[in-house]
C-alpha cells in the first residue's frame, strides 16, 4: 500500500514539473517572440511562433505564423502551416488572405480566386477589386472581371498606389490606372477585331501615369497585333 502511495506522490510530482516546465518554456517563447519583433528578426518570430504553436496551439497562433511566412515571401510553408488550401467561410480573415496571396503567388489562380473573393465579400474595396479581376482574366473570365473593374475604377481613390514588378526596379502607379490598363485587357479579350477600343483604354491609363511601364508594352504589343492582322485571327 505504501509503495503505491509513493508511486502516485512520485507521478504527481512528474506532471507538477512537466506542467512548471511547459509554463516556464510559454514564457520563455513569448519573451523571445516580443524581442524578436522589436528587433525586426523575420527568422526569429517564426522561431518562436512556432515553438509556442507546439506548446499551446491556437488558431490564432497558428494563422499569425502563415502570415509571417506569407511576409517572407515562404508560401509553401505559408499553407503548410495552415494544413489546408481548401475554402473555408468558416477562416479567419488572417487564414483567408494567407491562402489567396500565397496560392496566387505559388501561380494557383483558380485556387486563390476562391479565398480573394471571400476577402471581396467580407471587405470589397478597389485593391481586391483588381487582384480578383486580374486572376479571372488570367482563368478566361472576362466578364466577371470586368465588373469588378467597373468596380474598383468607380471606388479607387487617387491617393491609392499599385506596385508592380515585371522591371528589376519595382514602382507604383495609381491604382486608377493600373485598373484602366485591365480594362483595356479585358476589352482586347472580349473582342479581338477591335483592337482600337483596347488601345485607347490604355492609352487612357498612360496619360494617368506616363512612366506606367506594363501599359507601355501593352500597347506596343496591341499595335505589333494590329499591323498583323493575320496573327490577331489566331
């Protein structure tokens, strides 16, 4: 009878020291996390999310962790971390972008079409607005595109910016005109034979932002089209 009193003291005393050990390891990441953050240590806070993600699961954490990979340009381990790629409406708004922006970026466009259209729904704004309709021109949807154009054109400010990255030096034009531009694509894509309606939608976009580099070779290559008529039946 004492040697199992004993026995039971002793597995008592082992949870107690696991439990002090598992409190005293929380408390240790969540001072590393906050540090590496003031500190600006990418590498770190993804360290520490993901020490205090096997110590005290959350979907809070969880989701944090995606996004600090997504940041990092890691998008694979982005969506490795969140277990799934499917549409849930039932994700966070953290969850939902990690997997738009990352399954864009990993070149999944029907895939991230999904979650940038719960992003549209729960917040539509003109960004969204030009993200969705780019991917859908991408998928062969002009139509839905081009409402989200009409959209984004009717509600972008002109104090919003774009970035864009086709040159070694990345800029920014207004978001207006990047909107525009699309249009010009999607008008080129609904009607191959008018090729001027295009060109001058574009055309509308560079006397926003003349410096508008991926407007420029659109409209370089609409004309080289044009002058080759057989090419544009293709």
């Amino acid at each position: 009878m004492m040697k199992r009193f004993l026995l039971v003291i002793i597995l008592l005393g082992g949870l107690t020291t696991q439990a002090q050990n598992k409190s005293e390891l929380l408390t240790h990441y969540e001072a590393f996390y906050n540090e590496m953050r003031l500190q600006g240590d990418v590498n770190g806070v993804i360290n520490a999310l993901t020490h205090l993600n096997v110590l005290a699961p959350t979907v809070e954490r969880r989701d944090t962790l995606a996004f600090v990979y997504v940041n990092n340009n890691q998008h694979m381990q982005a969506l490795n971390t969140l277990r799934t790629i499917e549409k849930n409406e039932a994700d966070s708004d953290l969850a939902v972008q990690v997997k738009a922006v990352s399954l864009k970026a990993l070149n999944q466009p029907k895939r991230a079409i999904e979650h940038f259209e719960i992003m549209f729904d729960r917040n539509p704004n003109a960004y969204l607005a030009y993200e969705l309709a780019d991917l859908k021109i991408q998928v062969g949807d002009t139509e839905g595109a081009s409402t989200l154009i009409d959209f984004g054109i009717e509600n972008a400010q002109d104090d919003m910016k774009y970035a864009f990255y086709e040159r070694q030096q990345p800029y920014e034009v207004p978001l207006k005109a990047a909107l525009i531009h699309l249009k010009g694509l999607a008008q080129y894509n609904m009607d191959h034979n008018n090729i001027d309606m295009a060109l001058a939608t574009i055309e509308e976009a560079l006397k926003i932002d003349p410096n508008f580099n991926l407007a420029s070779l659109s409209k370089q290559a609409l004309e080289s089209r044009k002058q080759s008529p057989e090419e544009n039946k293709n």
